[in-house]
C-alpha cells in the first residue's frame, strides 16, 4: 500500500498547508483550555504535548491514520505473541519479561512465564548472594565491583538504568560498562580493579559478538594471570546468553548463566537477565519495581483508546513532525544529571528499529521513516547548540524530560533545574516578536539607531515544537513507565509506517566486511583483489603505523 496516497494521508497534507500559517502563539491564544487537552497523565508521569504544532482536526486525522494503518492490530498481535517479526520468522515478547502476574503470557497454550520466572529466581538468588557478601572470589573475598560486558542492547539498557538509578545503587559495591572494543575502555579498568574482588557479567545472545567476545576474553586473561587456576572463572563469571553451549567453552558453570530467548530483541533486553547488573545495583525487589512501571505502560497502551493512549499520541506526533511538518531529526534533552544516557539509549531504540526504506514486504517505502535522534543534558545543551535551535532556522522537535524532584537533593539546585527546562520549552515555542523586542531594549533606553542595529539578533522566531514529560522522581516504577511508553510509541511510528520494528540487517554488512578485512589488517595474507583503493591504502598504512 503507498500510503501517500490514502485518504488519510491526503486530509493531512491539506491541514499541513492550514497548520504552517499558524504560530503556537496563535493556537494557545485561541484556546486558554490547551493544556487539558493536550496532555495525559499516568500514575503520575505527565506528557504535555499542547506545544506541538498541532490541533484538534490535526489530531483527529492523525488519529484516523492510525485506525487506517491497524495500529491495534497489530498491537494485539503482538501482545499474542504472533510472529510479527516477520523477517526472522520471530514472535516479540519482551513485555512478558515485566509481566508480574501468576498468570500465562501470551496464552496458556504458548506459555513462556515458566522459564521466565525460573530466570527472575535465578536472578534473584545472585544478587542476595553478591549484595550480602556472600558470593567471594577466587581468594574468599566479597565482590566489590561489577562489569557489565556487552553491546548495543546488552549496554546500553543496563547503563541507562543503572545511573539513573544510582543514588540508590549498593554502597560497597561498584558498577562499571564496558562495550567499547578499543581498548582504551577496557584497560585503564582493569589497571584499577581488583580481580579478587571483581565479578564481569558478560551479556551476549549469541556470546560470538566480536565487541564483547574480545572484550571477555581479555577480562578472563588478566583474572587468570591472578589466580593461576581455571576454576576461577566460575567465581568471576556470569553469562547472559542464548548459547549456553559457548558460555561452558568459555569455562562459565551452568549456575551462571541465565538465558534470553529469540523473542527477546537486543534492545528490548533490558527487561530480561540482561538487567542482571541493575538488580545487582538497585537490588532485585526494585529491579521488580522496574518490571511493574513498564507493566503499567503496557496494560495502558493495551486498554486506553487510542485517543487517550500515550505511546499512540507520541508516535502520531513524531509521524506528524516527520512526514508533514519536514523535521529530520528530534532531539532528547533530559533535565537530570542521571538521565545522561537516555539520548544514547533512545538513539538505538528509535534508528536502530524504524531506520528503513523497506516495509514488511521488502517493498520500498513510500514516505520517510525515523528522523535522526540526538540530545544531551538540557542544561548543558543550553550553552552548547541550543542557540541553533532558537535562531538556526531548523525545525527540530524536543522532548524535555525532567523531575519534579532531585534524586540528589541539595537547597537551591532543583528549583532552578526546573525553571530552566521551562523556560527553554516555552521559549522555543513562543519566541520573541519584533515588536517585543524593540520594546524592550527601548525600555533600556537604547536611542533608535542602537535599537535598529540590534533588533535583527533580538528576534526569536519561535513556533518550535517540543512535549515535556514530567515525572514526580526518578525511582524504578516512574523509569520503567517512561521506557516502555518510548518502545510503544517506536513500534506503533513501525505500525504506521509499514515497516518491521523488530529486525536489524542494517548491522550485518559493516560486520561481514570487518571479518573479511581483519585477516588482511593483520597482515596474515594478501589484499582481497576486490578491495576498493581507499580501503587498500588505509590498511597499508594501518600495517606500517599500528599495532594489533
């Protein structure tokens, strides 16, 4: 189906035209009700979208679009575990990982809650072992640090949540990330850790990712160069993976490795035993408390109509901002020093699962899909490219995220924080007239001529769409709420689209290129005859200069 064509589409094109001759000036001057009508609260957690560039015609067609593309079909497929990954064949069924009732999911007949809860207890019975002292290393020492080894999805989860939540995290214990395959991530840890007091949890699915494999097997080198014996491993390592038969090969006992399953995207892993770090840094009652927050983004985005659904509203936004506003990239600008890896983790979840040109056929798509997803901390991106965004011309929606409290509470911080992000959203929406502007710097008694010279640099055009969520604190129900409303609101932007969320082919080709050029970087044989000459030349000069 090209979508461009269908009538939804087409109304949507005409209230574009309508839309780009209206500021937000206009549309909340002309509605003092806006905010109640264009917000949603959850448990809490607030998304304010009334300062995106949208009515309530505009929202009604979105929304008609939606009902058009199937978005709760395909919602209830997934939900019943149907195969709708269909390039792999593959049903997704992370959200039975937070699914917390004894009841069956997806369904009695193709129940997966008895292996996931056998894995929640394994999980469980490791980090009351490590948290209370009682799992010791090589030499009877309690763990005093934890290094997560993993990639993409097996990364960058855990870290996310892991910071986020540290000002709760274990006092006597330290969490550490490693993904990078340079070793200038690797080595300065390893020159200060301890190995009689280190534990690395290596999170792979298949456990042959050249990143973390490599990453491993230098952790189990420098570990085996203080304890001199192989049984040591077993003391100071622990497996995440769907290849147990590769973890034992690594020397890893069965009662250390936890599965993940082929319905589990990377991702979407965090949920899983992947999150085994955030247990061991939060502990495995709150991790819990995690689960549940994302449950209760599930059931809503299950039962609430799709005009009162957040994931749906946030998704219809993007596709608004992306296919008929022309915004080619987004930006994500938490107010919260622990939230200093949600741009990174949003990035994978968002380009990694929408960014395609082919729908779920292998057909062409007929619109642009996924902008391109970038942030920072919001108050360091104020004094770095936020000037662009009031001044460079740019249409590039935000997403403001912030707390009402600190998780590090200290007078006179958070108050500001918050007036801040306030400021800056209203800012980019509402902007500064010329009229305003010559106001004010007349009120500062500037003469005509000064005031004429000035004005240009003075004028904001404003008109800048963003949402602002706000959550009451950053604990694990208020986070796992936020992320599973961010994994919905992707895969109903896929629904819409056409395309399949789900897969990642995209990864492949820079992997397949890299084994077959290693052999030759490393000088083991001859150039492939078929390199191209820019490739050819860097390696010549890799082989004079670098080392392996």
């Amino acid at each position: 189906m090209n979508l461009t064509l269908t009538p939804e589409w087409q109304t949507l094109l005409a209230h574009k035209a309508r839309l780009e001759q209206q500021h937000l000036r206009d549309l909340f001057a002309a509605d003092t009700q806006r905010f109640s009508r264009f917000s949603l609260e959850l448990d809490n957690l607030l998304v304010d979208y009334s300062k995106q560039r949208i009515d309530a015609a505009v929202l009604d067609d979105l929304l008609a679009l939606a009902r058009s593309t199937d978005v709760a079909g395909w919602r209830d497929r997934m939900f019943a575990g149907e195969k709708i990954n269909v390039s792999e064949q593959r049903a997704v069924l992370h959200t039975a990982l937070r699914h917390t009732a004894f009841t069956p999911f997806p369904n009695a007949e193709h129940d997966v809650m008895p292996q996931v809860r056998a894995v929640r207890k394994q999980m469980r019975d490791i980090v009351e072992r490590v948290r209370s002292g009682l799992w010791r290393g090589f030499k009877g020492d309690a763990i005093q640090n934890v290094v997560n080894i993993g990639i993409g999805g097996s990364d960058l989860g855990p870290k996310l949540v892991t910071r986020a939540l540290a000002a709760t995290e274990h006092p006597g214990i330290d969490f550490y990330y490693v993904s990078n395959l340079d070793s200038a991530h690797l080595a300065p840890l390893l020159e200060k850790l301890d190995p009689r007091t280190t534990l690395f949890i290596v999170a792979s699915k298949t456990f042959t990712t050249q990143e973390t494999s490599i990453n491993a097997h230098t952790a189990r080198t420098w570990l085996m160069a203080a304890a001199m014996e192989e049984w040591a491993v077993a003391k100071h390592f622990i497996a995440v993976t769907s290849s147990p038969d590769k973890a034992h090969e690594f020397g890893i006992p069965d009662q250390n490795i936890l599965q993940i399953w082929d319905w589990v995207g990377g991702r979407y892993s965090l949920w899983s035993a992947v999150g085994l770090s955030v247990a061991l840094a939060i502990g495995m009652s709150r991790f819990e408390r995690l689960l549940e927050g994302a449950e209760t983004m599930d059931k809503h985005f299950c039962s609430a109509p799709l005009e009162k659904n957040m994931p749906v509203l946030l998704a219809l936004i993007s596709v608004w901002n992306t296919n008929f506003l022309g915004a080619e990239t987004s930006a994500v600008l938490p107010y919260n020093e622990s939230m200093r890896h949600f741009p990174a983790f949003l990035q994978q979840l968002e380009m990694e699962s929408n960014g395609k040109t082919v729908n779920r056929d292998g057909e062409p798509l007929s619109c642009r899909a996924n902008p391109i997803v970038w942030g920072e901390i919001g108050v360091n991106g104020q004094h770095a490219f936020f000037q662009l965004l009031h001044q460079g011309g740019w249409l590039i929606p935000c997403d403001f995220v912030v707390t009402a409290s600190s998780d590090y509470p200290l007078p006179g911080h958070q108050a500001p924080l918050l007036a801040n992000c306030l400021a800056q959203s209203g800012a980019l929406a509402f902007g500064k007239t010329e009229q305003q502007a010559r106001t004010e710097l007349s009120a500062a008694g500037l003469d005509e001529a000064s005031i004429a010279k000035l004005l240009p640099h003075k004028v904001f055009a404003g008109n800048q769409p963003s949402t602002t969520i706000l959550m009451p604190s950053l604990d694990p129900f208020q986070l796992g709420m936020l992320l599973a409303l961010y994994e919905h609101k992707v895969f109903v932007q896929g629904v819409i689209w056409g395309l399949n969320s789900f897969d990642q082919w995209g990864v492949e080709l820079g992997k397949q290129l890299a084994n077959r050029l290693l052999p030759a970087i490393n000088g083991d044989q001859a150039y492939d005859e078929n390199l191209d000459a820019s490739t050819a030349g860097l390696i010549a000069y890799f082989r004079r200069h670098g080392n392996s």
